[in-house]
C-alpha cells in the first residue's frame, strides 16, 4: 500500500516554508530590526520551526478530513456494504484509515499522507495477518497492533499507545488486544470470501 | 455511579475474586439480605452478548434478558465480543435467589470486567 504521495507531503513543505519565511522577515521589516537579512534568516527558523510543529500536530485533521472523503466516495462507487472500519489519527502517527467489506472480502486502505489515492484491493492477496504487543521491560508494553503485508510491504495499525508502559494484564492493554485480534480475525475472515 | 464503582472495585479485586463472591459493589454475594442465611452458587450459564469491546450498553436485567445468547464456552466467544456470566446464588436456610451478571471482555484467556450487577432471580424466572 501507498503510504506517502511525495507531492502533497512537498506541498505541506513549501506551505510552512512560506509561511515561515514570510513571518520571519514580515516580524522583522515591521518591528524595524537592525541587520534586517541577519535577524530576518534568525526570525525564519524560529517561525519555521513554530509552523512545522503546528503542521505535524494537525496534518492528521486536515489531511484526514481530505482521506475521509475520497475513501467514502470510492468505497460508495465500489458498493462497500457491511463495513468494519478502523482510524488511526494520533497526532505525530501517520493517519490510516481501514475499510474491510465483509460480504465481498474487498479491503479499502487510505493513508492520511496520500489522502487522494484510496486502494482497494481484496483480503486474499494480504499476508502475515497478525496482532500483536511491542514488549516493553518488565513485560509491559506501550504499543499494541495489527498488521499485515501487500506486496512485502507492512501497513500496521496501533490498536493502543501510550507514553508509559502498561502491565500486559492492564484493562487498557488488554481492551486494545482485543482490538487488534478483532481486526486481524476481521481480515482473516475477508480472506475466506470468494474474489 | 454504579460503572464508577465497578471499575474500582475492579482494578483491586479481580473478577475472579468476584466470582468466588466476595463482594459486588455494595451488595454481598455471601449473606441473603432476607434471613442472614449464607447463599451459596446454584449455577453458572455463559451468554454473549451483541456489544463490542468496550461499548456501553443499558445495564438492566432486561437488557440481559433480551440480548443474551448462550454459549458452552468461552471458546465461541469471538474476538472483540462481549459475554457475561450468570451466577445464579442461592441462601440455603430460606431458598431467596438472586442472580449476579458478570459482564465481560474476553481476551485470549484473561477477562476483562466491563459491567454488571446483583439481580433479583424473579426476574430471569422464564430465562434460565
Ligand atoms: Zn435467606
């Protein structure tokens, strides 16, 4: 699967960029700084800076809201019925979005940072299906998935995050196993369908 | 209230202990509030239910009663589904039932408390 279109992530680039640039030197021309080119570059990266965390924290509602529509328009064309469908948008993750059709079999996949190309493919031509834990010391952990593989290519889903380690017995990670194990039992059922 | 509760008691006890019957919330699984007579379990039936994961759901007998389907084993439980287990206690000195739901998550051998409650038998009468 596709996970990053080089134009739009270069497009978010050049925004934050221009818009860094720009208020660098604007901040500095309008508050009548000496060595204007000096102070200017200075001002930049710290307005770049400022603009590329403020792009990394809400990529994932812009570029998600633009992901949401194509997958609903494409999966409605291809008649998607009786859907499981699965997000990710925690900021600084990559957004995904997974819409299994249960009937068909068929798997629709959108990254957030390829949010004008849905694909669709069908269960059977996935491999490895899987769920699982990231084990953390002392037998905790922090990050629970699913995840599978097209074309000797991982796309993986975090079904739980967390900054601090988690027992495994914990109800937090317990609730996202089960999670993980739905969709990995989701996919594995798709698999069974005709093509 | 009553979930809040629940979710304490539940990251001290574990339902295993609640199962044994200890205690559920305030409600005391060992003693029938009729006589003080000591209630002993007089059955165990496992259900699934139409929930997944952590969702709520109405928590009344009712709710059970209409959307409980049973199951032999944990084993039928898909993953992500919900089930519950009903004990069905009995007082050996004057024959008062009560049944206590436990409403849980499955996930690969361990359970997970996500509801339930102490209910008078009467009401599951025509169930079991
Ligand atoms: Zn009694």
């Amino acid at each position: 699967m596709k996970k990053y279109n080089a134009a739009y992530i270069l497009i978010q680039i050049l925004i934050v960029i221009v818009l860094g640039v720009g208020s660098g030197f604007a901040f500095v021309y309008l508050t009548h700084m000496k060595n204007p080119l000096a102070s200017g570059i200075a001002f930049s990266i710290i307005f770049l800076f400022f603009f590329w965390l403020i792009a990394m924290s809400t990529t994932n509602a812009y570029s998600g809201k633009i992901a949401k529509k194509t997958l609903n328009s494409e999966t409605e064309a291809q008649h998607f019925e009786k859907c499981s469908t699965f997000i990710t948008k925690d900021s600084f993750t990559l957004g995904q979005i997974l819409k299994i059709d249960a009937p068909t079999g068929r798997v629709a996949y959108i990254s957030f940072q390829n949010p004008k190309q849905c694909q669709i493919v069908h269960a059977s031509e996935l491999t490895n299906i899987s769920s699982s834990y990231i084990k953390g010391p002392f037998g905790g952990t922090r990050y629970v998935y699913f995840q599978f593989y097209y074309k000797n290519k991982r796309v993986r889903f975090a079904t739980f995050t967390s900054r601090n380690m988690y027992s495994l017995s914990s109800r937090q990670v317990l609730e996202g196993i089960s999670k993980a194990d739905m969709f990995r039992d989701i996919l594995l059922a798709a698999q069974r369908t005709q093509r | 209230m009553r979930i809040v509760r629940l979710h304490l008691l539940e990251r001290v006890v574990e339902p295993l202990l609640i199962r044994i019957g200890v205690h559920f919330g305030e409600k005391s699984l060992e003693k029938c509030k009729e006589c003080k007579g000591k209630m002993v379990e007089a059955g165990e039936h496992l259900y699934l239910l139409p929930v997944k994961l952590s969702e709520k759901h109405e928590e009344s007998a009712e709710y059970y009663i209409r959307n409980a389907k049973k199951i032999q084993s944990t084993d039928e439980i898909p993953s992500g589904t919900r089930a519950c287990r009903m004990f069905i206690f009995e007082c050996q000195n004057c024959g008062h039932k009560i049944v206590s739901v436990v409403d849980f998550l499955h996930v690969r051998g361990s359970e997970v408390l996500e509801g339930g409650d102490i209910y008078p038998f009467d009401k599951f009468k025509d169930f079991f």
